[in-house]
C-alpha cells in the first residue's frame, strides 16, 4: 500500500484538506449547531469512502535507459579483497570479455613511489594485488 | 479539580496566536525553492517558518500569562492547557529541526538532488500544522 504521506508535497496537501474540512464544519455549525454536526458527519462519511476506495496499488517502478552509443564498453572496477575468491572470479570470467589488475601499470607505480608518503599502504597493498593476480590466473583470465 | 464552564470567561473565541497557515505555507515554499534548486530560496523559506515558529511559541506564553486560570481551576483548564501545551512542545521540537535544518541549508549541504533532510523536517512541521488545525477548531472556534 502506498504511503500517503510519502512526501512533503502530500503532507502540504493533507494539511489544506484538513483546513477544508474543519472549515466546513464551523461555516455549518455557525449556521445551526444540529446543521454543524450533520456536516461533521457527511463529510467525514466522504473522507471516509475516499480513503478506503482510492487507489492504492504502487505506481510502477520508473526504469532509466542507457544513454551510451551501443559500441561503448563498460569497465566493472572492484576495488575489495573478495577479487581473491573463485566464485567471484567465475563470474567475471563468465561475464567480461578481459580482465585486469587496476594496479598493475601507472597507478601501482604511483602507489610504490615514495612521494606517496604512505609505505604502510604499500606494504600492504602490494602482496593484495600479486596475491589477486595469482588467483586469476589460477582461473585462466587474461590478467 | 473542579468541572467548570466552557470556556472559562479568560478565553475569547479567535484568541489566539499567529495563523499556523502561514507558517507552513513558508515551509512549503523552502521545500519547492531546493526542489527547482534554488537555495536562497529555500534559507528565506527556512528562516521565515522559523521565525514565525518562534512568534507563535512566544505568543502561546503571553496568552498563558494573561490567561487568569491556571491548569487546576477547571476541566477545560485543564483540557486547555494540556492540548495546546502538548503542542506547543511539538511546536518547540519542531523548531529545533528547523534550526538544525537552516544551519544545513546556510552551509550548503542541500541540493536540487539531495534534499531529504528537508523534505522529512517538512513533513514533521506539516504534522505539528495539522494538529494545530484541530486543537485550534476544537478550542477556540467550536
């Protein structure tokens, strides 16, 4: 069921119909105390019946198209430990046409240079990636 | 407590207050301004509500000083204080999220894109509105 107060808009709509209702019936009971209490009563009987008949199926989900030519390629970075592991490494193999070490050129010279200033980061960076390129070619991938 | 008349001669009809309309109208007109992207838009929005949250607590406490019952001498007294003092707590919470809102807007964390914060701090204010329409009608006018 859908929220009807997903929004901020909503609950600005909510507080009108609110002010409409309520003026309603002071206008009604300015007139007659018992015409007051009738419009008290027709109105919510109305707020009533709108709220169970509306309709309350959620509006579909709004799909976006690729705006890419259709000889662009996408390149899927993954930038964690799990690279290691061979479902993973299926997978890619299943579904990429070459894969690669995002280290393994000027970013891991980068990451080795001394101006980087970090030689913990590199220790530690460094047995990852030749750990993760083992592993993928364990599994016969173009690394 | 003793059963008393409705209302006690301390109350008039219409008494009270800023019109909450027209605070929330401002809050409105923050959310539509970040929604198009526009963020002085959405400060003016923020700081107007703000400012009329704070007049409408302020009179609140005037009314209750010049009011000459207290919570014990009556029922409605008693009705009184505690719905439109329940209130007005709301109203007080609500404005410590506007605050907090305004100082976000003023650094610019907010976007045509990413406006959450103000869109649920919207939402809560629009709450407190409702239940201010139905204290007020039910209090002052009927």
């Amino acid at each position: 069921m859908r929220n009807p107060f997903r929004s901020e808009a909503d609950a600005f709509r909510f507080v009108w119909l609110t002010i409409g209702y309520f003026v309603l019936i002071f206008v009604g009971s300015l007139i007659n105390l018992w015409f007051g209490i009738a419009v008290f009563i027709v109105v919510t009987a109305v707020a009533f019946r709108w709220f169970f008949r509306r309709d309350t199926r959620e509006a579909p989900v709004k799909q976006t198209t690729g705006r890419e030519p259709a000889r662009e390629y996408r390149i899927l970075v993954v930038a964690n430990e799990t690279v290691g592991g061979p479902e993973l490494l299926s997978e890619i193999r299943e579904r990429s046409a070459a894969v690669t070490p995002a280290c393994s050129s000027s970013a891991g010279a980068q990451l080795t240079a001394p101006a980087l200033g970090h030689p913990t980061r590199t220790t530690l960076v460094q047995p990852r990636r030749r750990a993760s390129t083992r592993a993928s070619r364990r599994c016969w991938l173009p690394a | 407590m003793a059963a008393g008349g409705l209302p006690p001669s301390g109350l008039r009809r219409g008494d009270q207050h800023a019109d909450p309309r027209h605070v929330e109208r401002n809050d409105a007109l923050a959310d539509t301004s970040i929604k198009k992207g526009n963020r002085a838009g959405l400060q003016a929005g923020l700081v107007l509500t703000l400012c009329l949250g704070a007049t409408f607590l302020a009179t609140q406490v005037i009314e209750y000083h010049r009011l000459g019952f207290n919570t014990g001498d009556t029922s409605f007294a008693a009705t009184f204080f505690g719905l439109t003092g329940l209130h007005g707590a709301h109203v007080f919470i609500g404005l410590m999220i506007l605050l907090v809102m305004t100082i976000r807007a003023f650094r610019g964390h907010f976007s045509a894109e990413h406006h959450h914060g103000v869109e649920i701090g919207g939402i809560y204010w629009h709450f407190v509105d409702v239940m201010w329409i139905v204290v007020y009608v039910t209090v002052y006018l009927l």
